[in-house]
C-alpha cells in the first residue's frame, strides 16, 4: 500500500470513528435499575415450573439483548434483589431517591425497572406519585424466568427500552411495558397467577401499545401524576402503617380491631361488591374511626367503581371510597395521603384527584 493510499484508509477509519461516537451522543441515554423479580428468576431446567426469584444481575439482563444497543446507550444499575413479594417501603423509598436523582442528571433520558410482577402495580403507582420529573420511567417485568424456554423477558426489556427512549412517552406518568401492553400506572392489575397475558387496566383501557420497538398512543393520564403531584418523599424515612382488610361473607371483626390495637393509621378495606362488609365489620370500622383510623373502602371486585353513600353511610361512618382505585393501590395512596392529612374529608378529595 503506498503513503496515499495509507492515508485515505486513516481518513476513511477516523471518519468512521467519528460518525459512531455521533451515532452514539445522538441516542438516547436509558438507565436500566433491577430490582429482581421473575425477570432475573432462574430454574434448573428449561421447563421446570418452580423456579427462584431474582437469581440474575442487571448485567446479565442486559447481555441478554444485543439488539437494546441498537436503541439507546444502556447502562445498568442493581437498586434491589428480591421476589416482589419482598417489596416493602423501604425499598419504595430507596428506589423512588434512585429514580430522581437520575432523572436530574441531564444526560439521563429515561429509566427502565425491572420488578416483579406480583406487586408492580404497587410499586408502579407509588413512583408515579413520587417521581418528579417527565422523563419516561417505565417499569417491565416477566412471567417467565430468565432460564425458561420462550422467557418473556428479553422482549419486554427491549419494548421497556424503546418506551423509555421515546420522547412520546414523556408525560405519561410511570408506565409498565408487558407483553407488548403500555399499561398507566394507575389502575393496572394482575390477574393470572401464570398466564403471560396476565396485566389488565380495566377502567381506562391500556395507556398504548408496542411491537418490537413500535410504538402507539391511546391516552395520557387522567389523575395527577409525578410533576404534578403534591407527594414528596424528600425528607420521608418512613410511610405509615395501612392494612388491608379481605371481606366475605360473615366476615369476623377481630382482624379489623387487630389491625388497630398494632398501630395501623390507615385500613382499607376489599369490600364485597361496592366495597359492602357485615354489620359487625363496620361496627368495627366505627371503632377504627374513633380512634382516628382512617378507613378507605375498596373492593375485592377486579372491575368497577366504589362510591360514596350507596349502601354504607360514608358522611356518617367519616368513611372514604377509593373509586376506582383497588385495595393494594389505595393502600400506596393512602400511605402517602397519611403524611398530609388524616381528615376524611381531605382523604377523599386525595383519592378523587390522584
Ligand atoms: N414472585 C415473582 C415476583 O413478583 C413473580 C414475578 O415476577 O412474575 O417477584
């Protein structure tokens, strides 16, 4: 080769160089934090039903996909290690700082978490009342453990990944990409304990929809939502206790009086139908209240709306319906409404605007 043609091989392998360091500042800079979940769970065989929750890094997760380099620059961060079913409020705080204090970073332009399914809709809900910016945060998941044959969880990753770069998705409050569903936070529920369809948002219908990376719109949020909420965590190192109560028919008081006598601030209920109980689980319920317990009624029915004064005498009990809000998501409401105000009244202006 002789010293032009050396020179126009430099020349043409600086300029490569060149358009791939661009390529690289023009794509977006997506976070990925892991919390454990089926998602990262492994089992000894292919086809073995039992299986452990959060065996797998966010590294490893990430290796998975090649194809998410072709959306973004990812990087990953491991926030927790658990079984969803381990979420509790101490990790909702320490993920909700890890969340803002990225989104802050202006180079940041998205987050993606990974969770499991069991209580994403908790978590999911808890962050969109928290987060305070309109970056896209959006949650993923699996139902199927990394090591399973069709494992579910590459493709979410990589739709959650394209979601989360989308400048479109921006202002939607915190999203759970799943099975090729955009799902809002608020109102989304599981409902099979196996099936890979198993996240419905019944009320409101699915917030959009994703195809290998595709993405479509059907609405924004219709409640207030992370820059416009009045919820902060900053300063917060703890959430108060709230039970939830499960009522059938016959149902004793004990649990209700039990859940007081150990402290609980806030009960919510899952009613019967539009949030109903027993005649002596709300005599109970009139003890919680005066104690200053308060008491929200939700319903263990999957679909439909809980109201004021329909067959319980809210105005007189001082009690507060959750709307559409099931009992695991009045429960985070209710939580974060506890460190403003334990006045019915107020509650329930709280649980009609969020
Ligand atoms: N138990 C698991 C979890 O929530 C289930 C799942 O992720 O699908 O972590």
């Amino acid at each position: 080769m002789n010293a032009f043609s050396k020179s126009l091989v430099l020349a043409c392998m600086l300029v490569n160089a060149a358009v791939t360091v661009a390529g690289e500042h023009m794509k977006p800079n997506i976070v990925i934090l892991a919390t454990g979940g089926t998602i990262a769970g492994a089992a000894a065989t292919e086809t073995q039903a039992g299986y452990t929750s959060a065996e797998v890094g966010v590294e490893t997760l990430i290796k998975a996909v090649p194809q998410l380099s072709e959306l973004a620059n990812v990087s990953g961060e491991q926030v927790a290690n658990i079984g969803s079913q381990d979420m509790n409020d101490a990790v909702w705080l320490q993920l909700a700082r890890r969340v803002n204090d990225r989104l802050a970073e202006d180079e940041v332009d998205g987050i993606v978490i990974t969770h499991g399914t069991d209580t994403i809709e908790e978590t999911a809900y808890f962050l969109n009342l928290v987060v305070n910016s309109d970056k896209p945060v959006v949650m993923t998941a699996a139902m199927r453990p990394a090591t399973a044959l069709s494992a579910d969880g590459p493709l979410n990753i990589y739709n959650a990944v394209a979601v989360a770069a989308d400048p479109n998705a921006r202002g939607r409050g915190v999203l759970v990409v799943i099975n090729d569903d955009i799902h809002g936070a608020r109102g989304m529920t599981k409902t099979s304990t196996t099936d890979v369809q198993t996240f419905v948002s019944a009320e409101r219908g699915l917030m959009g929809a994703t195809l290998y990376g595709q993405n479509r719109y059907y609405r924004r949020p219709y409640r207030l939502h992370t820059l416009d909420s009045e919820f902060s965590i900053t300063g917060l190192a703890s959430l108060p206790r709230v039970d939830i109560i499960y009522i059938s028919a016959g149902v004793s008081p004990d649990l209700i009086d039990a859940a007081v006598a150990n402290g609980a601030k806030g009960i919510v209920t899952a009613g019967v139908g539009n949030g109903n109980m027993t005649a002596a689980a709300l005599a109970a319920l009139e003890r919680a209240r005066k104690k200053n317990v308060v008491v929200v009624r939700s319903t263990r029915v999957t679909s439909g709306t809980v109201g004021r004064n329909i067959e319980i005498d809210d105005d007189a009990l001082g009690t507060v319906a959750s709307g559409e809000l099931n009992p695991a998501q009045s429960r985070v409401l209710l939580k974060l409404v506890l460190t403003k105000t334990d006045l019915p009244a107020d509650v329930q202006a709280y649980f009609d605007t969020y």
